[in-house]
C-alpha cells in the first residue's frame, strides 16, 4: 500500500462535528447535569443506531461472512491473574508527573504540547509558581474490590482490552466450536482505562468499546495471515465508505512494537487532529497463550488428532475501536453545501451505516396526507429503520434528515392520493423519482443494498 501525503483540509473540524453530534443528540459529555465527567461520552438516539449499524457491519464481516470466526461475549472483570499473564499488571503503564501547585497530573512524555492551567501559555514545568515531581510510571488499569468488604475483598480490574477474554477462553471454544486453526475468535465490548491525556472527543476515553478477533494459526503460517487481515481490514474500512485518500496503512518501525508483537500495522485515518490509528492489525506470535499457560497450568495448545502434531497456536488480531470507527465515518461524512441560496449540513455516510434510513414526510398536516404516510412508514419499519416527521416545513424536515445522514426522505402529497405514488428524494444527489407505495419497500431495500462511494471530492 503505498504511503501517501495528507490530504487537503475539507469542512469537517473537530468542533463542527461535536457541535452537529450535541445539536442531533448523536453524543453528549456524560453526567452534563454535574458538570461531565473526563472524557466519558454517553451515545443519544441517533449516536447509538449509527454505532450499533458499525459494530454490526464489524460482526457481518467477520462472522456472517466466514466460516472460520466464531463469537464470544467474556466477563468485564476477569481474574486478577490474567492481568498478570498478559503483562497489563506490571507494564500497561504511562510515565506522568504531578504538579504540587496547581495539583493537576500530565504525561511525562507529552509535557511540552500540553498547557499548564494556571498559565496556558506555557507548557506545565515553566510556569513561575509550577512544581513538577520526577516522571512515575502509572498503571492505566481502573482497580475496583470484589466482594462485600472493601479491606478483604479482592482486587479487581476493569478489562483494559477485550482480547484477554478470548485468550483465556481458547480451550472452552476449541472445544465445543469445532473448530481447527486456522480459526479466530472475535468479541465486542466494553474496555476501561485511565488514560491521562484523553481527549479530542470520543478519539481517545476513559470507557470506549473495541472489535477485536484474535486468529489461531499454525505456526508457519502466521506471515501469510498477518498480510491477510491487514488488507482486509483495510479493505472493511473502504466498502464502507471511507475514501482512499484519507485511510493509510502503517507497519510499525521496530521501535514501535509491542513486546508481544513480531509485526504490527495501524490503519490510520487523516482526522481534524492529523492521521491517528483506528485499528491495530499485530502478529502476537505464541505469547498470549503461552503466558496464560503458565500461569493457569492449564495447557493451551491445538491436537491434531489425525496428524498427531501438536502445536500453541500463533495469533493474528485485528484490534479495532468501535467508537473511533464512528467518529472516522462521522467526520468522512460531513458536508456542507448550497441549496437555493440556503446554507445546508449533510451527513455523506454509507447508506449501509445511516442511523436512519428513510425518512416518510407528509407534505402538510391536512388532507388525510398524515393517514396516508403513517401507512407507508409501518409498511417500511418492519424492513429498515423509519422516521415519521410531519412538524415543520418541508425543507427544514429534510435538513434536519440531511444532518443525521438520512438517504431517502420519502414525501406523500396531493398526488398520492390520486396515484398512490410517493417522491423518493436521494440525500447526494437530491434527485427525486415518483415510486408507488406497493414497489417503495422493495425498491428502497435495493437501493440500500447497492455499493456507495463518497461523493466528496
Ligand atoms: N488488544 C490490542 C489492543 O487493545 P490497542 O491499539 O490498545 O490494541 C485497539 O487498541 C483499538 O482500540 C485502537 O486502535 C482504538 O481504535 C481503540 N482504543 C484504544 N484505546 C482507546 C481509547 N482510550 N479510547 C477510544 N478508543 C480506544
């Protein structure tokens, strides 16, 4: 894949799209009515529908779409052991320092881009009255006590990523999923961490959901599927809308490798901020099931009962972020254009991704208009998701549609009271065909279906 140049700046800034998130309720700071809460996000109506779509298209492709992945929904709170297997215990950590006067704590690492509050012109350290402390490494894992008594109870984490779930489930699956490697193991939920320097919206929080598929492979040939899935991750990124010239993929320099890792490639999207990974694509050798071997005593390994070989499987995973997805689709999508002399906001998403995909607007509140498009959106809810709308003018009902990413907003006037048909109005191209209400789910669910390519330029 060969790498490119970034490319020129479009409509989308970070604070347009939090501001259109807050104004359509897709994503509000959480606990707003106390003041928020530090990079915690809660998902509104539309934000969640959106999200819900991406993790689907995540589940279509790798588990719909495969014979050889299989799903798993693993606790949030593991034994505290497993984060001792996996080295999260003694090395998931970020340098940081504190300062004694103004109490706050910062990256050690990330110190000269950052603010100092009491003085935002320079950087924490140069202010006249700032005391920083030497750089202590911090464990980025939320500790919480399991059991009744805080004092006995039992240390606890909050899972900082979903994949140990799969790792220490490896024997429970090979076991009754049938399957032999190479096969993978794929989950979706939630991880924690405490990080220090979160920020830009829901790029980087505390609470955030992953996608991730860990695949078990013969040893020899964990090259050859490693180059598998980061094109095919790529690839998912693609199909679904992202154009090509804002998604790139990085291989990691030595010095960049996880400890577990022998190759690591990020997709990475060209956000406001610049490109930043989405995804991690990482070839994890033997070491997870390794690791966990050893600490359980319980052998993690593959039998071949025909060969009589046996082998500890290597692993290729596809790490992805489900929230940072979302905001990738969010930001590629938005648009702002002209219609009429009037200034408008559209959401370009991938129909597949839409929160809502259609829209059944009456022209006017009278006439028996709101009878006859109440009918049609019943007929259409059971297929897709509808949105009945009659307050308002109509152009403002399809801005407001336009800024939610609607596809089609279907329209039922004076005419379809003589013809039964209906004004199928496409969000891109803002054309409008005539469609009679007996074709319209049918033709609506094709038109879903097809192939979308961005129309940004
Ligand atoms: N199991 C490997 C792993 O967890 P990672 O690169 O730390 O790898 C995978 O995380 C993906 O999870 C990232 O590419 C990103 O999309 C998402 N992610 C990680 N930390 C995040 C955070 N604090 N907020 C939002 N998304 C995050």
């Amino acid at each position: 894949m060969p790498d490119q140049t970034s490319p020129p700046a479009d409509a989308a800034t970070m604070e347009k799209i939090v501001a259109l998130c807050k104004r359509r309720g897709f994503v509000f700071a959480s606990s707003e009515i106390y003041g928020g809460l530090g990079s915690t996000y809660d998902y509104g109506h539309y934000g969640v529908l959106l999200k819900t779509n991406v993790k689907n298209e995540w589940w279509r492709a790798m588990v719909q779409e495969r014979d050889d992945i299989v799903a798993l929904d693993s606790a949030i709170l593991q034994h505290p052991r497993t984060w001792e297997a996996s080295g999260h215990l003694a090395g998931f950590t970020d340098p940081m320092v504190d300062c004694h006067t103004c109490g706050q704590r910062f990256r050690a690492d990330h110190v000269p881009e950052l603010q100092c509050p009491q003085k935002p012109s320079k950087s924490p350290g140069e202010g006249p009255s700032c005391d920083l402390t030497e750089a202590r490494d911090f464990n980025l894992m939320f500790e919480t006590t399991m059991g009744p008594v805080k004092d006995s109870g039992a240390t606890v984490y909050l899972r900082p990523e979903t994949a140990q779930g799969i790792f220490v489930n490896f024997k429970n699956v090979l076991q009754f999923s049938r399957r032999k490697p190479p096969f993978g193991i794929a989950q979706v939920g939630k991880s924690f961490r405490n990080e220090i320097t979160p920020g830009n919206f829901v790029f980087r929080t505390r609470e955030f959901e992953q996608m991730e598929m860990e695949f078990f492979v013969p040893p020899a040939e964990a090259p050859q599927w490693y180059d598998f899935w980061r094109q095919e991750r790529y690839d998912w990124y693609v199909e679904l809308g992202l154009r090509k010239d804002h998604l790139r993929l990085r291989e990691h320099e030595t010095g960049e490798l996880a400890h577990y890792s022998s190759a690591t490639a990020d997709v990475e999207y060209f956000f406001p901020i610049g490109w930043s990974e989405l995804e991690g694509i990482a070839n994890r050798g033997d070491f997870d099931l390794t690791q966990h071997t050893e600490f359980s005593g319980q052998k993690l390994e593959y039998f071949d009962g025909q060969s009589g070989e046996r082998y500890v499987p290597h692993v290729i995973e596809p790490a992805a972020g489900a929230d940072r997805a979302t905001l990738a689709f969010l930001v590629d999508a938005y648009d702002e254009d002209e219609i009429g002399g009037e200034q408008r906001t559209v959401l370009r998403i991938h129909p597949r991704l839409a929160p809502v995909k259609v829209a059944v607007l009456p022209h006017m509140r009278k006439d028996g208009l709101p009878d006859v498009a109440h009918e049609v959106h019943t007929a259409l809810r059971g297929r897709m998701q509808s949105e009945y709308d009659e307050g308002g003018a109509i152009g403002k009902r399809y801005r407001r549609q336009d800024e939610i990413g609607t596809p089609y907003c279907v329209t039922i006037d004076h005419q379809t009271l003589e013809d039964r048909t209906v004004t199928v109005r496409e969000r891109d191209s803002l054309t409008q065909e005539r469609v009679t209400i007996e074709d319209l789910p049918g033709e609506l669910a094709a038109r879903l279906a097809a192939p979308w390519r961005s129309p940004k330029p």
